[in-house]
C-alpha cells in the first residue's frame, strides 16, 4: 500500500470544488481544507475526515481512500445545504480528477448523513466519497 497519493487527492478534490460554478452558486469561495480562525459564513463546505486502505496488486500499488466532505450551514431548515451537497456530488461523483501524483482510477459517492448540529439552527450534511487511487 501507499499512503503517497493523498495529498494530490485531496489537492485535486479542494480544486474541483473551488472551481464548481454551481458549488460557487451555492457556497461562493467558503471551501475549506482547514477552517480559517474568526466568523464564518452562513454557509460553507469543508474537506473532512479520510481512511485508506491497501488495494494493491500484482500489477500496481494502490489505496481506496474514503473520505468525507461537509457542508455546514447556520440557516434555519435544510434547504441551503441540500442544494450545496447535491452541487458536490455532481462535481465529484464519477470526476476524473487530475493527480500531481498517482492515478485516480475511480470517484464515487458513498452515503451522506443530514442532521442538526448541536443546538439552535445549525445544519450539517457529511457525504462520503470513495476513491480508488494507484500509486
């Protein structure tokens, strides 16, 4: 297994977002890999947690990477952040996204989980994505 091709996944990933039009229709530039400090926006999307897992073979060194994209939202109801989280699947699932290394072999979206958060309006769907990546 390598763990090497990570860091251009999630490279590419944050680009493929940051460059969605109808994600920006959303969200504008409030895409995150790491929260900045201060006040954030009503609305915003932030790369989250990922897992890796060996999927090499005899024929190349290769990892499934599960990771996970939230949109977060401090509006009353879900609306907002089902329109940005239905603009991240689009423009991911099935994407073939150009690595600064390795190979994305396959994208796909796994499962998402809509809920409150804490207490008050706050609203925050993580969709999990698969990807297949050799090294």
């Amino acid at each position: 297994m390598s763990y090497g091709v990570s860091g251009a996944l999630q490279a590419a990933v944050f680009q493929a977002l940051a460059t969605d039009a109808a994600l920006a229709a959303e969200v504008g530039t409030a895409i995150y890999d790491a929260l900045p400090p201060g006040s954030l926006p009503p609305l915003y999307v932030t790369l989250g947690p990922e897992q890796a897992e060996d999927r090499s073979d005899v024929t190349a060194t290769g990892a499934l990477h599960e990771f996970t994209v939230s949109v977060v939202s401090h509006q009353a109801g879900f609306a907002a952040a089902k329109a940005a989280a239905a603009a991240i699947s689009d423009a991911l699932a099935g994407a073939d996204l150009l690595l600064a290394r390795g190979r994305l072999v396959w994208l796909a979206f796994h499962k998402a989980r809509a809920a409150r958060a804490g207490t008050g309006d706050t609203r925050r769907i993580d969709l999990r994505f698969r990807a297949r990546v050799e090294d």
